[in-house]
C-alpha cells in the first residue's frame, strides 16, 4: 500500500463470506481476486451463516480445515473466519484487503445490522485493513444475476483502491437484480431506511405448542433518494461508505452540555 492506496497486482487478498465456503458468490469473488492479483486466500465459513451479523465463537473452540492450497474452511461465524486468518493464518504477512461475499441477496438500509457479510468487513476494518462487502440482488422466484456482480465487481473495486483508503471505514457494494446490460450506472449513496412490515409467523407444532418463525424482511414505503435502496430500485450498482465510529457527535455535544 503506498500513500494509502492498494496495489491490486502487488497486493495480498483475503476472500470470505457468510454463505459457506462452498456457495457460488464466493467462487465468483474468488474468481474476480486471482484476476486482480496473484496473492489471493480464501477463509470462509464451513456452513451458510447468514444473518449472523457480528458474532464472535467464544463459548466453543474453533477448527479450520484445509480444503486446498490457500483454501480454508472455519466451523464458525464471518468473524471467527476474518480473526483467524488476520491473526494466525495469515499473521506473518497480513492481507492488504478482504472481500466479503458476494452475498446471494442485497445488504442494504436496515441488512447491515443483521449481515454476516459486511460483520466480515467489518472486522477486518476493526483490525486496520481495508474491506469491501459484496451482494447480488435477486427476485425471489428468479436465477439470481451473478453476471451482474461478475462485470461490475473488478471495475468497482480498481476504483475504490486507487483513494487513499479511509480510516475506520469499510465499503458496502450492492448489485442490483438485473442483467448486467440493464444496469444503469454506478451511484455513490447512503445507507437508506425501511418501513419494515411485519416479518414473524405464530404457528403450532403437532402438539399445540406454539413455535416461532422469523421470515424475509417485507419492504413498504419510498426509498429516499440518494440512498443504497433508491439506487437498487434505480438498477444502479450501489456503493456506500460505511463508518465504524458509532458515536453520535451532535448528541455528544448536547450531553457534555447536560453532563458538564
């Protein structure tokens, strides 16, 4: 890295997911780092973890199985993945950028609480390295675009590594549920918001007790423009810059008034 800048044919990638090591978005990902450089690992979770947001195994200990040369799978979370390869697997030569994905389904507005994929990148920023979170749109009921994320991936990602990276800060790319000549551009954007209608069923089970089942999100509303949902419902690629410093400054000021 000079000057902040990442140089992609020099550089060490780290690839991970919250999908599983075997899913395809993160055989796409795989596929679009060794285009960009020729350093590239792979450490994913051995199952689909999604929704796991930032979840650390500590209660358990962890194993990391060797699937191939410079092939890893972990039996825990994005974020066990992403510790273990920072700090014992890759600890000698720490990569110079992770990429996370790219996700089967959007991580947008309310998902980046929730997503295994950015929690990923977001641990990698938490140990100072740059990251970016990959996800592909798709409609429910349809082959999920990955030509889309296949074409735009490499260009999103030149251009972001040629800035100086920001501290404290990960990238959020989303690629919308459309065919790559159907895509309207590139658009820098917010995280957005949702009116998030109810997503949790009651049921019984054989016996009459009641169970519980927590189902997609379902989306109501407008999407204000200028936001990661506004661009997806443009058929833009999205990019939004997400910051890790959760401390409400103007609040901040307010409460030293009230606090003293």
């Amino acid at each position: 890295m000079a000057d902040g800048r990442i140089e992609l044919a020099k550089a060490r990638i780290l690839v991970t997911n919250d999908d599983g090591v075997g899913s395809p978005g993160i055989k796409l990902l795989e596929e679009i780092a060794r285009d960009l450089s020729p350093d590239v690992w792979v450490v994913a979770p051995e199952q689909e973890q999604s929704a796991s947001s930032h979840s650390l195994t500590t209660r358990r200990p962890l194993r990391m199985s060797e699937l191939a040369e410079r092939r890893y799978a972990v039996d825990g979370t994005p974020t066990d993945c992403v510790m273990l390869a920072i700090k014992h697997l890759l600890r000698e030569h720490r990569p110079d950028l992770v990429l996370s994905g790219v996700n089967g389904g959007g991580n947008v507005g309310e998902d980046l609480t929730y997503s295994g994929t950015v929690a990923a990148a977001m641990e990698a920023t938490l140990l100072d390295i740059p990251a970016i979170a990959l996800s592909q749109h798709f409609i429910d009921g349809e082959a999920i675009p990955w030509d889309t994320a296949a074409r735009f991936a490499p260009e999103v990602i030149r251009r972001l590594t040629r800035l100086p990276w920001p501290e404290h800060t990960l990238m959020n790319i989303n690629f919308p549920a459309a065919a790559p000549d159907d895509v309207r551009g590139i658009a820098v954007t917010s995280q957005g918001k949702r009116a998030i209608a109810s997503n949790l069923s009651e049921r019984l089970d054989p016996r009459g007790r009641p169970y519980y089942w927590i189902g997609p999100v379902r989306e109501d509303g407008f999407a204000e423009p200028g936001t990661d949902l506004a661009a997806i419902q443009e058929q833009q690629v999205s990019v939004t810059p997400i910051y890790l410093n959760l401390t409400n400054i103007p609040v901040l000021a307010s409460l030293k008034k009230v606090f003293g």
